[in-house]
C-alpha cells in the first residue's frame, strides 16, 4: 500500500545536539517531498522540499534532508538543535499521480529538546 | 506577501449556530485547501479549490460548506456542528494543484460546545 512513515512517534535531544527525523515513503515512483514543522497551535511551516536534482537538500533554520532513492526515504537532520526547534515534525509527499491535488503526510514525530 | 491569513484564530460555538472560518492569500496562488487537524494527528484534507473552483471534496459532512469568492478568498461556512466537529482547521495555498508546496496559514481553534 502507497505510505509515508515516520517510525518515530516522539524523540528527545539535547540542547546542542543533532537531530535526524526519519521519513520512509512507499511508491512506486518518487514522489515531491517535504518537511513540514509545527509548534503547538500553530500553522505548518515548509522547512525544506526536495523535486528532482541534487539529493541533499538545505531548508530554512538550519535543516537539511537528503534523498536515498535506495532506501525510500528523506530524513531530516540538523547538526545543533536549539530549545525553539521543539515541535512536531511531519513528512509529506506530494505529485502522485493517482492522488491528484492530494498531500499524503506522515503520522509526525514529536521533538522535544532537554537543557 | 507570502503568508496565508486566517479568521479568527480562535472560535466557540454552538450546535445550532452558524459560522463562518476565513483564510486570505496574496501570493497569486491559484490552489486553495482546507484542512482539519486533531490533536497529535497530521491534518486531514478537507475540501480543494482549483481556479475558484471546488475540485475535491473528501467526502466531508454538508455541515461544512466552502466557499471560493475570488482568487484571494476562501471560506468555510459552518452550520449544526457537532462537537467532535471541535479541531484546528487550517488553510493553505499552493502555486497550482500539481504537488507543489503547499502554504499554511496559523489555524482557527474550533470549539462546538
């Protein structure tokens, strides 16, 4: 079945330290990709989007994503983590074909970060 | 103007009112959708408008009736909700239909007493 997975329901990191969010998707061909984050109440913010091109993908606050055709997946990683990039993260694929208009989001990975 | 703007940010109300959510856009995009999302969920894709045109509607109840004016304006009107109705609905906006990112705005936090 056509999925987006985020194994990790919730993660906590220290201030200081790096992060990776995982994303698996599961199509049969390589959908538009995205990182979204939310803080509480609040809106989703694009942090980054990967089409085509180079695999490694720099978004905004310090993100980057890198695509592995291979394995199907578009993590998240940011090399320092701050108090403020606590949130909810979600992965979310867009441009299928048989789901037109259509974003498929993954279920969101709760980050929070410990002094 | 790259944001997406919605009213009011927060709403209470009854089962047998009637309201109105707004969500305005200024950046030309031709795709408009609303979204409804629950606690600790993802949101769930509600209604979407192509060229002021509804396009798809998720099957949603006929209590909730969208509404497209213009190219800027998008509403959702409201009418014998029920409380599990109660959830932030967002908007959001994107170039056209076709999987391009997609803009959100900050959310109404819906309560139905």
């Amino acid at each position: 079945a056509q999925s987006v997975t985020q194994p990790d329901i919730h993660i906590t990191v220290s201030e200081g330290a790096s992060l990776e969010l995982r994303c698996n998707y599961s199509y049969g061909a390589t959908p538009y990709l995205f990182w979204y984050v939310q803080s509480p109440g609040q809106g989703l913010q694009l942090l980054l989007k990967y089409f085509s091109g180079d695999t490694l993908v720099q978004g905004i606050k310090g993100f980057e994503a890198e695509f592995k055709r291979s394995q199907s997946s578009f993590n998240l990683r940011k090399p320092s983590v701050h108090w403020s990039d606590a949130a909810e993260y979600f992965c979310a694929v867009g441009g299928l074909t048989d789901s037109w208009g259509k974003f498929q989001f993954g279920a969101g990975t709760q980050v929070v970060v410990t002094p | 103007d790259t944001e997406v703007t919605q009213t009011p940010k927060h709403l209470v109300m009854g089962m047998t009112n009637k309201k109105s959510l707004k969500c305005e856009q200024h950046m030309g995009h031709r795709a408009m959708y609303w979204y409804k999302q629950k606690a600790k969920k993802p949101p769930e894709l509600m209604f979407v408008y192509s060229y002021e045109k509804l396009s798809i509607n998720e099957s949603v109840p006929s209590r909730f009736s969208p509404e497209c004016p213009n190219s800027s304006l998008l509403n959702l009107h409201l009418h014998a909700l029920q409380p599990e109705d109660s959830a932030l609905y967002l908007c959001a906006s994107s170039q056209v239909v076709n999987g391009n990112e997609q803009f959100f705005g900050p959310g109404t936090r819906l309560t139905v007493l």
